[in-house]
C-alpha cells in the first residue's frame, strides 16, 4: 500500500462513469450504515485467490471468469444463482480437460451492478432521460422517478450480494459440485444432435472419472471431487459503496475490498491519475484491468507500476478486449510492454465487449461465431509470442435466453425477442456457454501438445 492513500483518497481526484446524488446528506447516512456491516469476503480469501492467480500466470492454471453484465434486483433468485453457477462447473470441467491444469473460477455476481455508459441519457420518442447505470444507482424503467440516483439503492445490493455469496459457499462446499453431477449434465447437453461433435470429448471425460473411481477416488471420498473454490468479481465502478466496505486486515494489517473477492477496473476508467485507479491501487485484493483499442503502452507501463509495485504474481488481471479482426492490431504491443518490463500478469481474453452490434431487429446482440474469433486470435498471438494465454471472460448466464445469435440451437436474429431479458448487454445462454468451453478446450489442447512436442524438439 502507498504511504500517501487511504480508503477515501480518490475523492480528491477526477472521477467519471458515477453519478451525482441528489441528497449528499442521505448519500453519507448510507455511507456510514454501510461502514458498520460485515465485508462480503475475507482477506484469508483473497490471499488464496491471488496465488491461484499467481498459477495461471505461470501456465499452471487456468482462469474462467464469467456471469451477468449487470446483476438486476428483479431477476435475483436461488434458481437464476444455481443455473449460472451449473454452467461455469460444466465449463470448467471440460475446460480442465483440455488445459490439464486447474480452473480458477471467478463468478460476475454478488456486486456486479454498476455499468459504465457511453452516453450520459438516452432518447425515446423525443423523451430524454438520464441513463439506466445499473441497478445498484437508478431503474431501468424509462421514467423521470426512476433515473434519478437513490443511494439506498446500495443497501439493496449489499443484501441480495449476502444472499447470493450464501447460496454460493453452500452450492461450492455441500455436494452440489461433486464431479459426476457436474458430468451429467454435460452429457446431457452432448445428447443433442447439433452437439454431437463434442460427444467424443465428454466420452474421453467419463473414461478418466471412471479411471479415477476404480482407482478408489472419487466424489464420495474426495473433497477434491465434490467441492470447489468460487470467487466473486465486479468492475468498482462505484467508489462510494467501495469505499464504505473497505476494511483493515487483522492479520495483515492492509486493506481490503470487501465488495467482492477481485475487483477491476473498466476500459472506460483507466486514467492512471483518476479515482478508479486510485482506490484499486491500496486495496489488497487481486485487481482486473480491461485494456481495449485505446490503451497505449505509455498508459500500461504507468498502471502497471501504480497498481502493482512490488511486481507481486497474481496481482494484475490484463483483460483484453478488441474485436474479431483486431486483436492483431493492439495486443502484440502490449504483451512487448509486458515483456519489457518484466511484469507479472495474468493474461485474460474479454471476447464480447468487442464484438457488440445492433441487429436488424433492432437488438443489441452478439454473435457466437465473433466471440469465438476473439479467443482464437488471442490464443495464436500467444503462441506467437511464446507467453501464457492464461484465461477467458464471458457475459453469461445459466438461463435459456435469446440475446447473442449462433450456437449448437442456432439462435437467429429473428429468435432475439423471444427470451431478451438483460438489462445491458447480451449475454451468452447456459447452451452457447458450454460450447464455447468445448471449443476452447480444443484450443487449449492443441496448445499443450505443441508444447510437448516443442520440448520433445
């Protein structure tokens, strides 16, 4: 930590992307009620989190980190928490398959409520209000009342990311996750005929869990089998709700964020002297950095000294996000940056923010054929440039919804308003989800041949 920060430090510098509250006063009541409740997750926690991370940076992990794009009030429920986190279990099960290392699982849930906007308002038939910033701020419903920023909003959110890190922690330790489970529902999804392809690898999954069974290991015997670690993420895009769940480490003596095991900060909130970076720089917790087309060298070399001095592994998440067709065009650079400097990073593809397009019918969408692009691109660079494709970052949910087109069901931009319930952005659904881990375990297979021959040579 910096001798010269303190929790509320980026108070004094420029900040962007928050909102100005009508009532300071009622802003400060719940600043002060969020001050005196218990921090979401724990130091212990994090510390865990931040050597897993400090693996997959080395190669020898592998990061998935995946939910909504913004988390919403009215959607909130045990089955909508359950499905989500069926689906990363699925992914990470085929994904561990064809890494052959371990996945480091990273949920955007339990704070992920804030969204950062391109535009301050928005306009329906010459009606212009300010706009929905998510629902931790202000109410997506399109009217006067509803925009204007309620700080106690916050306490809402703060609740229902308590309920959702129970369910959680419950979900992660009390047989839920248990292997086979999981499998099942794997081959349940490689039944279908469009997902016959990926049937040959859900069969080379089984061969191993029965191998382990007959060898006397399995879910039954084997916390290793029947549990896992979970951890939670959001962008800190709102500093005052950060700020009021910052805390003091008994143990260590620094401070944490205690919002949520892994904080980032957005592609639109980068400044090296702005608030964002400034509040992330003191907190102990691993930090994400989203680097898209107009981050520069310049700007990396400077954050990754002001977030991570002591060039600590682990610490510094580079999520990249550029487009299909593009990453060519901006990550070389950086990874030479990173290479210059020596720095130790994890480094993360973000495939959707990249690819967002409206539809014909009017929808925001994404299409499965671009985001898988993206992760292709970023793997081949790597390859190219002999470092570590440490991990991927999808907006996804466990729920059947029609909002990015493609995919084993095939969804059209005619399906899009069948099931479009985000509140944001497009999210893959539970089915093009596990796909896309199907076919990054591809990838990743591919690649750890080409290093074993490589040291075969």
């Amino acid at each position: 930590m910096s001798i010269d920060w303190n929790k509320a430090s980026w108070r004094s510098l420029p900040r962007i992307q928050m909102p100005d509250y009508p009532s300071k006063s009622e802003l400060a009541e719940v600043e002060r009620t969020l001050s005196k409740y218990p921090p979401l997750v724990f130091a212990g926690e994090t510390r865990t989190l931040k050597k897993q991370l400090e693996a997959v940076s080395k190669g020898e992990a592998f990061l998935l980190q995946g939910g909504d794009c913004a988390e919403s009030f009215n959607e909130f429920s045990a089955d909508s928490i359950r499905d989500t986190f069926k689906v990363m279990l699925q992914m990470a099960m085929v994904l561990t398959y064809g890494a052959k290392v371990p996945v480091v699982k990273i949920g955007r849930i339990a704070g992920q409520f804030a969204k950062p906007r391109s535009a301050p308002t928005e306009k329906i038939n010459e009606v212009e209000l300010p706009i929905y910033r998510g629902d931790i701020i202000n109410g997506l419903e399109f009217n006067k009342e509803s925009r204007v920023p309620d700080p106690k909003r916050m306490l809402q959110a703060y609740t229902q990311s308590a309920a959702s890190l129970n369910l959680l922690r419950a979900f992660s330790k009390g047989g839920f996750a248990d292997i086979n489970h999981v499998h099942s529902w794997t081959l349940g999804f490689t039944d279908e005929e469009r997902a016959s392809r990926y049937r040959d690898m859900a069969s080379r999954i089984q061969d191993s869990i029965d191998f382990m069974s007959a060898a006397g290991v399995s879910g039954s015997n084997s916390s290793e089998l029947n549990s896992v670690d979970f951890y939670t993420s959001h962008e800190a895009l709102l500093l005052e709700y950060e700020e009021a769940l910052a805390r003091i480490d008994s143990t260590t003596g620094l401070p944490l964020a205690g919002s949520g095991h892994m904080i980032w900060i957005g592609d639109r909130t980068r400044q090296p002297s702005g608030a964002h970076v400034e509040f992330a720089k003191g907190v102990q917790n691993p930090i994400g950095l989203k680097c898209g087309p107009s981050t520069t060298v310049e700007d990396l070399k400077l954050l990754l000294s002001i977030l991570n001095p002591q060039n600590e592994g682990g610490r510094v998440t580079l999520i990249a996000r550029f487009g299909a067709g593009k990453v060519q065009d901006y990550l070389p650079k950086l990874i030479k940056c990173v290479k210059e400097e020596g720095a130790k990073v994890v480094w993360c593809c973000d495939p959707m923010h990249g690819n967002t397009i409206k539809s014909i019918s009017g929808y925001k969408t994404r299409t499965f054929d671009s985001v898988l692009k993206e992760v292709k691109e970023f793997f081949e660079i790597h390859r190219l440039e002999n470092t570590v494709p440490g991990g991927v970052h999808f907006e996804m949910t466990g729920q059947d919804v029609t909002e990015c087109t493609g995919g084993v069901r095939d969804i059209t931009d005619e399906d899009l308003s069948d099931r479009y319930h985000t509140a944001c952005d497009p999210r893959l659904n539970a089915s093009q989800a596990l796909e896309l881990a199907f076919l990054v375990s591809e990838e990743l297979a591919r690649l750890k041949s080409n290093q074993l021959n490589a040291e075969k040579v």
